[in-house]
C-alpha cells in the first residue's frame, strides 16, 4: 500500500526493513533459546544487546523520538511507518530502544523531567543502558475508570511516603529495570482531574517488592515481564516528583496520543506478517485434491484480511497526520478510534492465520499465537474497549447539542 | 473528518452542501408527492427538472467529468468528495446530471464515440436532455461471471441483428431514456475476452422490449426503474458499434473504476447520512428514564458506526488516488477492495439508524429504509461480494508466487 | 431435523405440508396478480377466501388455538411446529386463520372477553369472517418503554372518551377490518404498571380516522397495511372495556408470550425455505467453469444457515415448551431470547439466499426480499432487540444478587 | 436450563457438581502450586491421584463408558449433561478417568481390542493406573486431509515396522504414558479409505522418541503436554494390530463421535463458567459512578453470551440424542455441526468474560485464558473448522439431488 511520507522516512524504512531481513527473523528462536537455556527466564538474552549495537551503529536508534537535541525528531506520521515494521517482531522493539514503556517514560522525561531528573535516569534510559516501569493499573479496583485510583502519595518533610499495591506493571521483572514511574493520589479531596501525580521511584527503594510474574495467556514475556508491585511506606525525595502535584493526569494523557499510535502500528505490523506468513502457508500445503490457495474460502480470509489491514493502517496513519498537525486534543476521538480497530483487526488476521496452520498455528514454532496473546491484551492495555467506544460515541453525539 | 484536496474542490463542497440543505432535501418528499400523485409512477416529477436548472446555474452540473472540452475535470479523488455528498440523497445524483448509469455511458461515448454517436447522444445526456441505460446482465445465466452471457450479435450486411433477453437495466422505465448500450457476443468462438462487443441501440428501436419493472424490495425506484428489456431480431446500423468488435470487456473494465469510486462514496454519503440522523434522534428520545443518547449501548451504535465511515471513506480515497496517479488496472485490488467496504459499512451504519428509529425507520418517513434497499444492491450490481474477495485473495496470492 | 412430538401435530404437519405444496405456493404469484389487477390494492384477493375454505374444509383452521371449547386445543409447543411451516409463505398464515394480529386479538376476547363481546367479534374473527387491528405503538414518543404510552381513555358517564394518535396498528388498512383493541391511560397516575386500559373500538365509530398508510421497505403489505389511525373524540360504551380498568398491561403481557412463539417459527418456517430456495439455486447455476453447489464458499453460506436454523429452531420450541410447562411468566428469558434470535437468523438466512440470487433475490421473482423485509421488523415489533437483550441480561445477573 | 434426563442422571449430576465444588475448585490453585514447585513440570500433582480415590468412592468414576460390562453405561445424551459439568475445569476430566484421549482410546480397546490387548492395557486405563496417547496428526502434511498422512507400517514376519513423524499427540509427555494408538498406512495404494490401520505400539518400545514438548498459546498443559513423537524403526508384533488391517479409518470415525459429544459438552461448560465468573465480577466491580452490572453494554455482554450457550447446549444435547437413536453415521451432519458451534461459543463467551475482568482475565488468576486457549483449539483439533463446515454444505446440498 502506498502512502506518501517525507524521503527521510522513506530511506529508514528501507533500512529498516532490511535489518528486521538481516537480524532479526533470524533471531527470533535463537532469542527463545538463550532465554530457555538460562537458569532463570529473568536475563537478557546476549542477542540482544549485540543487535542493539547493530541498530544503533546503523542509526536506527531511538526513532519514536520527537523532541528536539534527541535524535531524528520524526513527526507520528512518519514515525507510525516505522513502527509498524517494529511490530512484526515481538523482540524488535527493544532492539531499537522503541519498546514500551520506556518510550513513553523517556518521553514524560524529556517533557516534565527536571534537569537532575533527566541526567539521573533519561540518558541512561535514551542508551538503552538501563529500563523502566509505569505503576498506574491497581488489582482491587476497575483502573479502566482511572478515577478508581487508590493509591496515596503523602508527602512529610522533603519525602514522599508511598503505599500502594500496583499491577501489570510491564517491565518491572526485568533485571535491568531501574526505575518507576508511580501514578498515585497526592489530593484525594481535590478535584477530580488534579488529585493525582507522578513520582519516579528508583526500584531498589526500600519498600518496593515486586510480589510476583503476571503471565498472559501463558506467556511470560520475559525477561520483560508484567509485575504486581507493592510499596509499602516507601519513601523518595519530593525532587523525585514529575512536574507538579496534581497533574498526574495530565501527564498521563500526554503519553497516551503518541503511545496509542506506537501500540496500534505495532498490532498492524503482526497482522500484516500473519497475512504474509497465511499467504506463504497456503501456497505450500494441499487438501482434497488442491492447494490451500486455490480454494474459496482460503481466499476470502486472505482477503478479509487485506481488507481490515489497509483499513486500519490508512485510519491510524490519518490519526497520527491529525496528531501531528492539529495536536493530541483535537485528535482524541480519532485517538481513541484506532484503539479500537488495530487491536481487532490484528486478532482477526492473526486468528484467521492459525486456523490456516492449525497445529502449527497455536505452537511456538510461528510467532502467531504469541503476536495474537499480545494484540488480545491491547483490547484491555490503557482502557478497555467499551471506554473507548464510550467516548467516542460521546464525542460524536457532542455535535448534535 | 479531515482530507486534504484542491481549493477548487473545496468550494465545490461548499456549494454542494449549501445546494443540498436549501434545495434537495427539503424537497425529498415533494418529489414523492408529485410521482404519487400522478396517474402513473414512470414520469418525471417536475421539481426534478427545476432543480436541474438552478444546479446548471451554479456549476454544479457534470462534475463527474473528467474528459478534456467538457467541464471540471475533476479527477477521481477529487470528485469523489463531491459525490459523497450528493450520495446523501436518493434524487441528488439526476438533479447533477451525476446518476448511474448515465455518467458511465457518457464516459463511454467521450472515450470509445464516433463524432457522429456524440453528436446524436453524447451531447443531449452532457445536457440532461435524455437518459440512457445499460444491458449487460442476463437472467438466464449467472452473470457474475461475465464470460456467461449468452446474448448474440450478428452482423448481417451493414446491420446487427440482436437477439437477447436482458434484465437489471436500470434507467430503462424512464420515460426520457433514448439509448441503450448494449452488451453482446460477436464472436462467441474466439478468445474468451474478445468474444462481446458493444452497440448502441435506440431504445425506439423495432424489436426492443421493456418486458417488465423489477422492484428492490419493494421499491420501484420510479421513474428510474430497473427494467427487464428483451431484444428481438432488433437491427442497428453497424455504425452504431463502440470502438471495435470484441472490445465490449475492454469497455466494460474501463467504465468500472470510476463507477466503482462513484457508488462506493454515495454509499458512504448515505451513511453519513444516516449516522446523523441517528444522533439527532436518540437526543431527542427516552426510555426507562433517560435519553437514548445516555445509553451505552447506543453510544456503542455510534461510535461502532464512525468507526466503519472513516475507515471506508479513507480507503474509497486512496483507492481514487491510486487511479489517478497509477491508473485503474493498477489499482485494480483497490477498487475491488472498496466494493465490499463500502456497501457493508453503509448497511452496517443504516441498519443501526433503522433500529434507533423503530417503525420510522422502516418505513418511508425517513430515507433510511430506501437507502438500505439501495446498498444491499450493491453487494451485488457489478459482480456479487464474492467474486471481488476472490479476486483480492489471488491478487494477494500473486505476490507469493 | 427431528423433534418428538403427538401423533396427532405429526398428521397435521403433514397435511399442513400437502397443502403448502398443493394450494400455497402455486397460488402467490396469482395472489399478487390479483392486487395488482384491482383498482387498489386495499381489496382481498379472491384466492385468498377460496383457500380459506379449503383450509376449513381440510380442518387446518385455528390451529393456534389452545383454549377449551374452540378447536385443536395444541400447546404451544405443538402449534410452534405447524406454525414454522405456515411462515414458509406470507400469504399462508390468514388462510389457516392463524395471522397476526388477530391471533392474538382472539386470544385476548377468549380470555377477557366478556359474553356479549365475544358474541360480538370473537365468533365472527374465529370464523375469518372480520379482520381486527391492535392499536398500541405511538409515533411521537419511544414506545419501546411501553410506559411511555401518552393516549388518554376518559371515562365521561358510560362512554370512554379516546383521543390518541397510533401507529404500526397492522390490519387497520383490511377492508374487512372492523374492530380495535386500544390501549391507552385511564389512569396516567396510578402506579406505572396499572395506568393503562385496553377498550374494544369498532372502526366504524365516529372520530376513528386511518390517516394514512405506513410501507415497510417499500412494501405494502396489502391487503392487511400497517397505518396511522388517529383517535379524535371517540366515543364508545364502557361495556367495551376489556377485563378491568389498570389491566390492559397485564393483558398486553398474557398474549406476548404465545404471540413471540409464533412471529419466531413463522420467522423460522421463513429461513428454511430461502435456505431450501438457495440450495436449489446453486445447483443450477455455474460460474467459472463449475456450479456454485460445488464452490467452498457457497458450501460454507449452506453450512452456516444449517447451525443457525437449527439451533434457533431449537431455542423457540424449548421456549414453547417451558411455557406450556410453568407458564408465561417462568418462560419470560427464554420467550425474550428467541425475539432476539428468531429474526436474527432468519434475516442472516435470507440474506445469504438473495446474495446467491443475486438481481433475482432482491425483486420479487421469488419470496427473498420481502421475507427479508418481513424479518426486519420483527426486530422492532414488540419491543426492539435493545430492550430485550437488557431484560435477559438483567434476568440473568438475578441470579447473582 | 432444564433438560429432561433420567433419574439416574439427575443424581449424578448432582453428585458431580457437589464434587465440583467441594473438591475441584478449591484446588485448581493447588494442582497449580504443585506443578510449579516440583522440579520439572512433567509430574503428576498428588492432589490429582488423591481426587481420583475420592471419586471412585463416590461412583464419579468411567462416566463416559458406554459399553456393557464396564460401569454406568449411559447414553450420549445423559453422559453429555455430566460432561458439560466436568468441562468447567481443566482439572476436572482426569479426576473422573473421563479425559481425551483416553477415553477415546479406552473405547477403541473395549470396542476393537483382543482379549490380549484389553488385559494389557484397557483395565489398567480403566482403573486410572496408565495413561495413553494417541498419533495420527503429522508436521509435514495438512493432516485435515486424513488421507495426506504419509506414515508407513510395513509387515516384515510376525512384526510391524513403522517409521513415521506425529505431532500434537497429547497426553504423551504424561510420565504415566504407556501405550500409544498409532495409525499409519499399510496399503499406500488400497482404496483410499482402506490404506490405513491402527497399531499398538508402548512407549517404551525401542525407537519411540518424545521429540519435543508443543506449547498451546504459552501454555504446556503439564503435566498432559501435547508432544512431537519420532517412530524410529519401530517394531511391535503384529498381535499388536487393532481390529484388522485396513480398518484405520473406519475405527478413527467410529471414536470421532462419542468425542465430539464430550469436547462440544466441555467447551458449553467452560462457557457457562465463564459466564458465571462475568456475572459476579460486574456485580462487584464499578466504573464511572454506577456498577459494570447496571451498564447496558454489559447487559447486553451476558444476554448474548446466554444465547449461545443455551442454543449451543441445545444442538450438542440433539445430536448425542440423534447419535442414540439413530446411530453416529445417521448423526453425521449433527456431529459436525456441533463441532462448529461449541467452541466457536465458547470461544466468544470465554473473550467476553476476559474483556469484563481486564488484566486479571488474561493472566492466570482466573481460569478464563487458560480455557480460551484451549477452546481455541478445539477449532482445529478434530479436522479444522473449513473441513466440517464443507462437509455440513455438502450433507445438506445432498437433499437437491
């Protein structure tokens, strides 16, 4: 499908495509491998870190980046061509320092972070040198009302004292985390947009226990891995706050615009390689007398498929083109659309091809159930459908008052 | 939502617009009135002609066109955006002189006419003088595979002489229509797409027939109509030939692009339409208590509803893109891509309409009943759903070989 | 499919079945043949009362009757097997006197009624003598909350005062329609459920005005019509009340139950035969060198409309039996379940049908569209699907409380 | 849901779900537990073996058994109410011996087996001692074609010699595996429904290599698992042969049957606990001011989860009921439909569930991934989804010719 972008981004997606060729498909199982021989899940595989150094060497390094004096300053809409190519691997991301949530904790770094901020944590974090979590998701109440939020950030004297228990915090198993960004209420009392804030928390406080391993669908994306993690009186520096007390919220609302557009290119990314791996699969096997391919229904799938992804690319493309020029406010309703449509058309192509290889489709022999693990999550990963739906439908009947 | 197109495009929107809130719907039910009122269904309601006036004063008249010497020429993305917009209304299309299957044949008689067949129709249809039709589909065979139709010309000195039954060509029952191209086998031995041709047959002429009216649903689509036309031992000057003999695929394909763009935005317009007046109505409804605009489940309606638009306005777009800049047979998934899209969404959109307006919405105090009728054609005018996913499966499938 | 039933519904299914086939379908062309030959459509085809004798003669006559003293007396679970099959054809329920609404008028004046009304209306509808309407739906409010009903019923000495704007009332444009039953608030204070009345009106009272027609997608329904019958002071004895002030609720609700059974297998009866029509279809038609029975797609249309068939089929006689079994009131999820059902398959049936007739299934060469059209209101009439879904999700989580 | 059983059933049905919940749920934690502090995941829980011994006490023991001589003997239709029940945890099956493949397996010994063969191994499955696997799915062929498989058994004296590559045998990383039911080709050139047999071959026999381990969307289904089997040359005698040569085929279809019935039955148990768990949580959980229980959407989510599990319950309950009485080759097309419908339903109703209790639905804190994954795969299992739907197409398309 063609769709016009700048030649700068046209050359990196070249590059691009040619490095996932190179290194990365045909890593894939080696990754798995060294993470399976490993005594524990809870390493990084060495590929890894020799493929970041490739990336980086070929400048393919933090490309989601937007903000000046950081690197390519691309705009969403050419970073989204970016990212799709990213997303057809679940190992790539990391490799391109483009994984969330780092992304988006670099991101509020270099919005909100104060300089020591910044020069602690952002630099190592825009290195790849260390990693990082976000803790907003709480298991005992309905985070997808993010009002919902129990946690309490107290401040006494030059600390805060944070008690909280936080889960699906991704990242947070991994070895290398270093740091948390904590979302919790410091003005329970305010009003309902200003009560809460955003504190970094160095993992190694004393207080903070990463209780245990979320599994997803039996996957435990390790070494990544998602966490319950308690903190209990656990006290920083109230230099450690983001911005300002109260504007918890808001921060978060400015990670999401650009983080939505990364998540829905990613899934568009998997379902266009499981629209590529169903296509190749069915050239290959016979049933009753013919070849896959040549049969009725095989074609509607692939059809269908081809369908829904054009679709959904063309709709987040235009989401980021709306971000870009008219910023993340203006385009909120087509924000929350994509959040939508990707994550449901991914699950269709990605479904339709499993059932193309069966066995073989549920196995870990093709990235397509893990991919379909991943895009399931995303129906649930900041606000569930029915939220979105919600608001949408909201801000269209708003035309009609 | 946001498409970026030329200035002059843009001011032609607004005309449109204006065109349409000031003089087509609020005329939608006189148009009724004044066939219902008349001793017959098949004449023509005189606002229509009225209207036709003022749109020629405004320069709103053949937009469609592309060609050199006759208009705009506007090209396919542009003008799609207008057709949209006249999509709005079932009696919008005629009043521009933009109706299917009249701008079809027009374009047919600019690209493939003698001097001397424009002279004699072409330029009374530019003017909205006479109507047209077209007969292709046969109701003895499966016409979804062209390569079916059975119709025979055979030439005998310096006549045709035609024999056929025909059926589903629409135009034929307007009392103003004075020509028919017809579609039909010369050369039923040779190659499989050189076998038909196409002549132009005065609808006056001895031997041809309108059998019968064919109903959609009930619906006449008076003084339209949809026609069941039967050709016996009709002669025409072999002058009357397009282009060349075994050439009516060719034709035939080249007509199909632009229809295609054509139809696919009107659908889209009648679902916009529809999404509208949806959201008027539940703010203006209760039940148990509260507006139906509070309701989850009917905001669900409409957000699942705009979703579906955009999605399918922006592919119809990159498709007319596409044709523009690569032309039709490159973009020959595309187009077949946009024929299931755009129906579906449009039946999707309107059914919900339908269901938030209870027995109004069946019936023909809003247009959403007819409009339905109309798309659910779709799915099958110009080749059933099925064979367009067919065809997008082995134009997939062809990149794998 | 198999389903046990009596001996004796079994010897009426099959002279049911030989009548279809005998007096049914053969004579539909001829019945539309002969609205049309008439100065209007609003006169009965003479077919109609021809068949009516036959019906009676072959004792196929009231067979919805469950009441003692009138007929068959079948439950509900065996009428629901005679009453698929008279669906199969819309011109078939009124031959066999099992039409609605006047099934479920009759119902109502054997059970309400008193002596003096029954003598009145009842015997002369049981003998299909007279038609009846209901009048409930209103068009200026959201009658899906029936609570919303706005008609006031006054009672002034020994007369009712009505005055009320209905609409939908279905048999009201039968020449031979001679009796309403009303519905409307003599009590628009008294608690929510016990506000409302039913009165018998006969048409020909002073200020009953059948302001106009309503068509359902372009359809007419003639003989039978929907229309808008306006209520301008009339006047009518108080004898005509039916039961006691406050019941009409209760009424309305005692004939739901039966009635849903009946629009279901009627809806059902619907889907079996477009399914047995498409079947026959693709075996005769071919494209692309081979018939459309032997193509995976087509396959897979037949296959799906088996399970969805099957399985409604199978809901609406579980639902028929938990009625004659415990009663209306225990059977209310499962009567709410197959009113969201029922129509669903029959339209996804019938739509898979006129999508393998192609232009032939949406005319009215055979019985597709308008079935179709049929099907389409049922997800209105009665409370739309919305209201429905609620009520079984809301029965269901009882269960949790 | 009420389905008339006998009074047999009835108190084992009983029994069983006072089993359910006094003993299965409350240790599916444990089971757990066990698995994941033991050294590796391919031991047998204690708890199972205890669990066994509870409900062998209690008579809940070889409930599928339908054979004489060998326990309760019920019918397909009454073991199917029971199955429904086990289906609700994983864990449940095996406790009560009633687990594939062994049951199939158990059924092919009692039905096929030689006196020889049933002391060897069908008492010992019979009493839960030993486990069994059965091979016939291969990697290298789309096995949904059973006559693709390409395994040989070649007769050399009194022995079989079988070389071969088998995939997804499950149950064969079971430690108490001790006997497979391997099928392969001894006639590659006999009618193609006579070229296979079916053979006895113990695991231990020299040449058998357990490959590798087959995860199922990340999970392995320890201690079961789901294994890639190598036959290395592979000798067993020819006493071994079941039933006689040829008859692979006919032995495979005889156990399909039974099997459908019992993974259908699982799939609506699972469904129906899914349902149950989305019930109590949205009655617990509240966004946006007002309980998940009170929103429409979520109303709608449990009312269409109803039905689908009432009519997939239905239809499964009416094809073992067919299978009763008119035997599995009557019963064919009821079979597969089936195959289609229930898991497809609980699919759907599993994801609903997931989407109400967001993170903790995909994670393994509630048992509904866990389920997904496998209803996901019984699309495949069995012959995919496309096989059954084409076979039903053409049973029915067989009435029209």
């Amino acid at each position: 499908m063609i769709t016009t972008t700048s030649n700068r981004t046209e050359e990196l997606q070249k590059k691009l495509v040619a490095f996932m060729d190179d290194y990365i498909y045909p890593n894939e199982k080696l990754y798995e491998q060294q993470l399976n021989e490993a005594d524990t899940r809870w390493i990084i595989p060495p590929i890894v870190e020799e493929l970041k150094e490739k990336a980086k060497d070929q400048g393919l390094w933090n490309l989601f980046n937007r903000e000046e004096g950081y690197g390519t300053q691309l705009s969403n809409y050419e970073y989204a061509h970016l990212c799709e190519i990213m997303g057809r691997s679940l190992i790539a991301p990391e490799v391109f320092n483009c994984n969330a949530p780092d992304t988006g904790n670099m991101e509020v770094l270099m919005q909100y972070g104060t300089k020591e901020q910044q020069e602690q944590w952002l630099y190592l974090l825009l290195d790849g040198k260390i990693r990082s979590c976000f803790t907003m998701t709480e298991p005992d109440v309905a985070s997808s009302d993010a009002t919902n939020i129990q946690s309490h950030i107290i401040r006494e004297g030059d600390e805060y004292i944070i008690n909280a228990k936080k889960w699906w915090s991704s990242g947070a198993m991994d070895p290398r985390c270093e740091i948390a960004i904590f979302m919790g209420k410091t003005d329970p009392e305010g009003p309902i947009h200003e009560q809460q804030s955003m504190v970094l928390v160095p993992m190694n406080t004393p207080g903070v226990e990463v209780k245990r391993h979320l599994p997803v669908f039996g996957y435990d994306h390790a070494p990544h891995g998602h966490a319950e993690v308690h903190f209990n009186n656990v006290r920083v520096p109230v230099s450690n706050l983001l911005y300002e007390e109260g504007k918890g919220f808001e921060i978060a609302q400015s990670r999401l615009g650009p983080g939505r557009i990364h998540h829905c290119m990613r899934a568009i990314g998997a379902a266009e390689r499981a629209l590529e791996l169903m296509c190749e699969r069915v050239n290959s096997r016979e049933t009753f007398g013919s070849p896959l391919a040549e049969k009725g229904v095989v074609r509607e799938f692939i059809a269908e498929s081809r369908l829904e992804i054009d679709q959904a690319r063309l709709l987040t493309l235009h989401a980021a083109r709306k971000m870009d020029e008219e910023g993340t406010k203006a385009a909120r309703k087509e924000i929350a659309m994509i959040k939508i449509v990707a994550p449901r058309v991914s699950l269709n192509v990605i479904d339709r091809a499993i059932q193309m290889f069966g066995g073989a489709g549920v196995s870990d022999d093709f990235p397509l159930a893990a991919h379909w693990a991943n895009a399931r999550t995303l129906r649930i990963v900041d606000g569930p459908d029915q939220v979105h739906l919600r608001d949408i439908g909201r801000l269209e009947l708003k035309n009609y008052q």
